[in-house]
C-alpha cells in the first residue's frame, strides 16, 4: 500500500516536510507525491550535497531527475565549508517559487533551522577551525556550557564541534544564540510536515540489503574515484561507508569487513536519527512503511 494512503489529501500548493533516518524510503515517497500533485524536490540531507558522491550516499538516480525536477543535490565540491546557514540561504528561493517544494532528507537540524529558525551566528575562523579539527570530541565537550551540551546531540562530533566554535569564535554559548534566534523562514503551520516512524528491525533489513545494492551499482569505483583526494576529516569523506571501502581498497581491510562495519556505523546513525526525531518532531505527521524489497 502506498505510503499517501496515511496522508490527508493533497489539493493545495503549501510545502511539503519530509523527514525520516536512511534507508527508510523517503526519497520514494517525495518522488510520488511530485508525481501525483506536483513540485520539486529538494534535499535536505547533509550527506548528499557533495559532488563526489551519488552511489555512496543513495542520491537520486539520473532517471529520477529526469522524472521530476531535484534540487541542491551534489552541488558543493568535496572540500568546501557547508553548513545549515548555507543551507538556508540556499533553499530560500525555492519556497516562493512557482512549484510547491518538497524538502526531502535525513539531517534533522535543516529542518528545525527551516521551521523553528536559526541564530545569525558569525562565521568561524579558520584558524579556530583548525584547532578544533586536531581535539577530540571529548575535549570539545569538555568545554561546552551544560546548557548547550543538553541541547545538542553530544554524540555527533559534529554538533560539538560546531557548539565549540561558536563559543570560542564569540565568547558567547551557542544556547545564548539560539535563544535569541528570529522567527523562522517556513513556520511549521504552514507546511504538511511528515517523519517516517519506522520499526528498528525492518530498518536494519533495508540498511543491510541497500549496501549490497550500493556495491552492485558502483559504489567501490567512486570510492576508488577519490582515491587522491581523500581527507578523513573533510565531512565529505565521513560519508558512511567511504572510510570502510578506503580501507578495503588500501589492503586494510577485506570487503566483507568493510560491508559489516559499514552496515553497523549505518544502524548507529539510523538509531540516532530516530531517537531525534521522535524527541524533537512531536508534532509532526507519522508514517510507517512497511517491508519491501528495495
């Protein structure tokens, strides 16, 4: 049965929220709904703006966008500064265009910078940058007021990173900023906000199957692809399973290891994916999907 079932009809043109971890179909389901009603689709996913990847971090296949119109999708090169501002700045002409948008993707914080608004923030230097790029996530963390740390997720390196930065950049705590944040661009009243609910087994499934699908369809030749370019500490190259097959393809590691590891780090972020989710988009549409193959 077709996910729309679960939604209320679609008969106007307000923007369309479409939240959910990886590898739990909401990519299908925007594509259907442009389809069926109209729009285009843009991403809101943190993995898939680099221009360097399209296997690896399940973009859209040429086919789709050939169906229907996809935006801010592997659009930034692999060793540029990309951030939510960025985002923002870059997703605001599309909410006043002809086409409803459809905003797809898994990074949770576009879609509260989106609707709840976002801080302006002064740029991080780049020698600050630097220094932080050499801590640990613990040192970082160790640094950050209380407040700040109970509103981040603390085990995502890079939400610590980026409160500490902010910290050291303007002396000021990142939860100061936030307080004073101004209205927000796409109020949530005025969209069809949906987060995929999605039951932890069915999702581990689909994450196994998709990897093997990932190989089948390329994924270790645009790996091999940036051989030379690759920087661990570049966010591009943290892509889940880009330092797995870097391994495989360095002699480090044999594939079946690099798929197990690569399989775990993904149910990892899934599981954090979901439990922010659930906290922080109470208000939101549920669907839940059901098995099918991929």
């Amino acid at each position: 049965m077709s996910l729309l079932a679960q939604l209320p009809p679609i008969t106007d043109n307000r923007p369309i929220l479409i939240a959910g971890p990886t590898a739990s179909g909401k990519s299908a389901l925007a594509l259907e709904i442009a389809e069926r009603h109209g729009g285009v689709i843009i991403n809101a996913d943190a993995s898939q703006i680099y221009d360097c990847w399209r296997v690896i971090t399940a973009c859209p296949s040429k086919e789709e966008e050939a169906q229907t119109p996809h935006h801010l999708y592997r659009h930034i090169p692999y060793d540029a500064t990309y951030s939510a501002g960025h985002w923002m700045r870059e997703v605001t002409p599309y909410l006043t265009g002809p086409e409803r948008p459809i905003i797809v993707g898994g990074t949770g914080l576009y879609f509260n910078t989106l609707t709840q608004g976002m801080a302006d923030i002064p740029a991080t230097p780049p020698e600050i940058r630097q220094c932080a790029d050499q801590m640990t996530r613990e040192a970082l963390l160790a640094e950050l007021d209380p407040e700040t740390a109970s509103r981040i997720d603390i085990r995502n390196r890079a939400r610590v990173q980026r409160a500490w930065e902010v910290l050291t950049t303007t002396g000021r705590p990142l939860a100061s900023w936030q307080d004073d944040t101004p209205p927000p661009l796409l109020p949530l009243d005025q969209t069809l906000p949906i987060v995929f609910d999605v039951d932890k087994n069915w999702l581990n499934d689909r994450i196994a199957r998709r990897f093997d699908l990932m190989l089948e369809m390329g994924a270790l030749d645009e790996v091999e692809a940036m051989r030379d370019r690759y920087d661990p500490v570049l966010p591009s190259c943290k892509a889940i399973g880009v330092p797995e097959l870097m391994a495989y393809l360095n002699g480090d590691m044999t594939i079946s290891a690099a798929r197990e590891r690569a399989s775990i780090a993904t149910r990892q972020f899934a599981k954090r994916q979901r439990t922010w989710f659930r906290a922080r988009m109470k208000d939101w549409m549920r669907v839940t999907p059901r098995l099918t193959r991929m």
